[in-house]
C-alpha cells in the first residue's frame, strides 16, 4: 500500500486525480469540477488565472535574480 502520506487520491465526479508529493499542476486545479463551479460563481475566468499565474512566476524569477546579483556582488566584496 502506498504511504498516506505522500499520495492523496481525490475521486471528483467519477474522476480520479492522484498527487504525489508535489501540488498539482495549476492545468489540473483548473481543471477540478468544484474550481469551476467557484470560480463560475465569482465570475472569475480561467485566463485571469493564468495572467496572474504568469505575472507571479516572472515577478519570482526577477526576485531570485536579484539576490543571485546581490550575493555575487557581496562575495566579490
């Protein structure tokens, strides 16, 4: 039997999704019947989502290029 937990099983609407270890893709949240019906009633649409996702993503890339440019420049000193 596989360990607990490291594997979550969720069966929604006749579907399984499987994680391990890991959080889901944001494809696969997208794709969960109960994130649509939320997201339906806030009027929130999935490209928005995905925007917010992207600028997020590049906004994190920036901060760890900055701290790798900081560190750089402090160990030359």
């Amino acid at each position: 039997m596989q360990d607990a937990r490291r594997t979550a099983i969720h069966l929604i609407g006749g579907t399984e999704v499987c994680w391990l270890a890991a959080e889901p893709a944001l494809s696969d949240m997208l794709a969960d019947p109960i994130t649509q019906l939320l997201m339906r009633r806030d009027g929130v649409q999935e490209a928005e989502i995905r925007r917010l996702a992207s600028r997020l993503r590049q906004a994190e890339e920036r901060r760890a290029a900055d701290g790798r440019d900081d560190g750089a420049a402090s160990a030359r000193g």
